[in-house]
C-alpha cells in the first residue's frame, strides 16, 4: 500500500491539530469534562522509556500508567509499525465484529494458559523488550 497522505486536510494542519492547543481550547474542555483532567497536557514519550514529556517540554517519568501497552515502554517500533499496517487496513470494528489482529492476541493471551504462564508472561516480556 502506498504511503497514506491527507485528503481533506494539508499535512500540516493535522500537525497542528496534534501538536497545539490553545487556552480557550483547554477552557472548553474543561467545563464539559465528566472527570476532572490533570493540568498537565501529555505531548511525546521517549521511545523505549518509561519517561513522557509534556506540552512544554518538561519530561516526567511515567509512574501512573497500568496499561499493558506502556510495560515496553513509549513510542515502541514494532507496535508503531503494527497499529500503522492495521489502519492501512481496518481503523476500527465494533466489539460484535472480529478481527485477524483480535484473534491473533487471543490465541498468545490464552494458549497454554494453564501451564507455566508466569513462564510465557517472561517470554514475551523478554522478546518485546529485546532482552
């Protein structure tokens, strides 16, 4: 597949969309909020580390996060270039519907899962961290 280019925006209009936001903005949003956000705006994670910059530049290590995705670590190459091959193909798909990538990570969740997965758990740990 060719590379993707906007359609109805220019290039740098999405970067703007993704990279500034103004106080009025922020306003906004924060009296339509139904759980009330940090003040801090997270903007770029250190590729491979557990430390984050915010929308100013100050970096924080990455204490909060419970999500399985950030156990590897910010900006990880191969989930980069994964989620990019999905959304060439599929965006999105209802939780009713399956899909190749959804039955791919049930099989590694539940193969074997009764036998030795703290042993399994380590595997994969080690092959996504590179150790």
């Amino acid at each position: 597949m060719a590379d993707i280019k906007p359609k109805y925006f220019t290039e740098q209009e999405i970067i703007d969309l993704l990279s500034e936001v103004t106080d009025e903005e922020l306003q906004n949003c924060h009296k339509h909020e139904l759980v009330p956000s940090k003040d801090v705006i997270l903007y770029q994670g250190i590729p491979g580390e557990a430390r984050v910059k915010d929308s100013k530049g100050k970096e924080y290590i990455d204490f909060t996060s419970q999500a399985w995705t950030l156990g590897i670590g910010y900006i990880q190459q191969d989930v980069m270039f994964a989620a990019m091959e999905q959304m060439k193909r599929l965006s999105h798909a209802r939780n009713q519907f399956q899909t190749i990538p959804r039955y791919k990570a049930c099989q590694q969740t539940f193969t074997n899962c009764t036998r030795q997965p703290e042993k399994r758990g380590v595997k994969h740990s080690r092959r996504l961290c590179g150790s």
